[in-house]
C-alpha cells in the first residue's frame, strides 16, 4: 500500500513539474515572440505580439512538435486555456466609462451597429453560404465584429472549440485588419470615403479589426481622428461581455436541446452545464476598477504591460496546439466568409457612419 502511494505521488510530483515545464517553455516562446514583434519591420506592419505569437506557436507545432516532451503538454493547454480566461478579464483595465462617454451616443450606436450587424451576417454567411461548422462561422465573426485576436481567445474559451478553429478565425483578422490599416488612409486621403475627420474615427474605429491597426490607419489621418478612433475601437471592445453572455446562454440551449433529442431516443435527458463565461464578467469588473481610478496608472499600465504579455503566452499556445492539416480542410471557406465580412465591413460601415452621423452627430 505504501509503494503504492508513493508512486502515485511521484507520478502526480513527475505531472506537475511537467505542467511548470510546459508553462515556463510557452513563457520563454511568448519573451522571444515579443521581440520579434518590436522589430520595426514587424511593428510597421501592425502585427501586435498576439499575431506573431501564433504564428510563430503554429510553425513551431507543426514542423518540431518531436521537440517538446509530451509532459510538457499539460502546461501548454493551460496557458491556452486557464490563463487566457485571466488575461481576457484583465484586458477590461484597457477601457474605462469616462472614454466611451466622450464620443457619446454616435460613437455608442457606431459600436453597437457594427457588432451586432457583423456577427450575424458572420455566423449566417459562414454557416449558410459557405457549409462552415457553428464554432469556425461564430469565431470568424467575432475577430471581425469586436476586437480581432482578443475576441476570438474570448469565444474560443466560451466555445470550448478546437485550436486550428481560433486560427483560421486569427488568420482572417491577420489578413484583411492588415489590409485596413494600409487601404483606410489611403481611400480618405483620397476622398472616396467622403468623410470628415470626426466621421474618419467613427469609421475607423468601427470596422477595423484589431485595436493596434486601429491605432496605425487613424494615425495616418489625424490625432483628433486617432482619439475618436482609439475610443469607438474600445467600446466595441467593451461590447465583448454582453456578446458572450448571450452567446453562452444560446451555447447552452443549443446544448441543452441536442442532449435532450439525444436523451429521447435513449429515454434519458440530461441537462448540460450553463456556459456563461464568467471571465466576462471580470472584464466588466476590471473596466469599474479603471473607470473609477482605484489603481495608480504606473500600477495600470503594468497590468496592462503583464496582460498584453499573458495574452501572448495564449496565443503562442495556441499556435503550438493547431494543427495546419485541420486548417486546410476549411481554409478556403473560413477565409471566403472573413472577405465577405470585410466587404461588409467597408461598405456597410460606411452606410452605418454616414447614417449615425447624419442622425445623431
């Protein structure tokens, strides 16, 4: 009995310090991808540490998977798991009521329209037109609707869906958010988007994908633009916790109805578990705590500096779980639905602008 004991407990110290392993390594993974990022070639091209930590975390996991012991897996799964869940609520510091308030009903209804309008043309064009599965048609359209990578990290923990799922949604939001911040200024400049410089931010801000293009394409028109855009960009981020408490209850009622079919041609129903991310709602705690000034800013700018870093450890994990052969198999149809958002994106925010402008500038 006593041996047996013994090595359960050497089996379970033997996991743990695996687990440690694996968290170290991704940290490690997440140091070097933050460098990478700060190189001004990366940097120029608006690609936060979040991108290039998944994208280096998947050409890791696909051409030396054989490298990583496999007891080190555990602690990848929880840096792309547990700890996202952490650094999706402390990514609530980011936005405070005071800023939202200073674009005032146009910049609230600019927010509002575009996220509720991309997420349902998202999830009905990915699942109708293009034949996607529920998890990659919600997720493509969440990095599209709210804050790029950050949201899809948000629905994915929500979800409970597959890595190669978030990456074909992170994929979307890489290509077309980049595409934004280059095209923007150069239609304003240009004068086809007919807009002023208040409309600019309104647009920006609304319909870019990721807050770091946002704040690369409004550069380029105005620091007043810039400021309005920075600030609509953080009300659609502020719209993740509602966004996901609606999808969590219908996630659970759609469960709730398939184990209840299920349990009819079985003559049993069970009933599954609430999927309310409550993550969210320590978003929403962290955007009280900010709003009401409670920690110095030196204090909030490091939580901020730590959680951008946290943020990237998921990423990074992420990538190392995904798999490019489970990519290919909805590559194109995942890709297709993020270029009909996109579409919508420029033309339906610019009729979503116009009109909040005209009616309630």
């Amino acid at each position: 009995m006593t041996t047996a004991r013994l090595t359960a407990a050497t089996s379970e110290q033997s996991s743990t310090r695996g687990q440690l392993n694996g968290i170290l390594f991704v940290a490690l993974f997440a140091a070097a991808v933050t460098r990478i990022a700060e190189i001004p070639a990366v940097a120029g091209l608006g690609l936060s540490p979040l991108i290039v930590g998944i994208v280096a975390g998947a050409i890791y996991g696909n051409a030396l998977r054989d490298g990583m012991p496999a007891s080190w897996a555990a602690g990848v799964n929880f840096s792309a798991r547990k700890l996202l869940r952490i650094a999706v609520a402390f990514f609530g510091l980011r936005v405070s009521l005071q800023e939202i308030a200073q674009v005032g009903l146009p910049g609230l209804a600019e927010s509002v329209l575009i996220v509720v309008s991309t997420l349902l043309i998202g999830t009905w064009a990915g699942m109708k037109i293009m034949k996607l599965d529920r998890d990659t048609a919600l997720l493509t359209a969440a990095g599209s609707a709210i804050c790029g990578a950050a949201a899809v990290l948000a629905f994915e923990s929500t979800l409970q869906s597959k890595p190669h799922k978030s990456a074909m949604a992170v994929g979307s939001v890489v290509l077309f958010g980049t595409l934004s911040m280059f095209l923007y200024p150069v239609l304003f400049k240009a004068g086809w988007l007919h807009l002023d410089t208040v409309g600019a931010g309104l647009f920006f801000g609304g319909t870019i994908h990721e807050v770091a293009q946002v704040v690369g394409a409004a550069s380029n028109v105005s620091p007043e633009a810039t400021h309005i855009a920075t600030i609509v960009k953080m009300t659609r981020v502020m719209l993740l916790v509602p966004v996901l408490l609606l999808v969590g209850l219908w996630v659970n009622r759609a469960a709730r109805r398939d184990a209840s079919v299920a349990g009819t041609q079985q003559g049993a129903v069970h009933q599954g578990k609430l999927a309310i991310p409550w993550f969210a709602l320590g978003f929403l705690a962290f955007v009280v705590i900010n709003s009401l000034h409670v920690l110095p800013q030196a204090a909030t700018t490091t939580l901020n500096t730590l959680d951008t870093f946290a943020l990237t450890m998921a990423m990074t994990a992420l990538g190392i779980e995904t798999r490019l052969s489970q990519i290919r198999q909805a590559g194109p149809r995942a890709l297709t639905t993020g270029f009909i958002l996109y579409v919508w994106l420029i033309g339906g925010g610019l009729g979503i602008t116009w009109t909040v402008q005209h009616f309630l500038g």
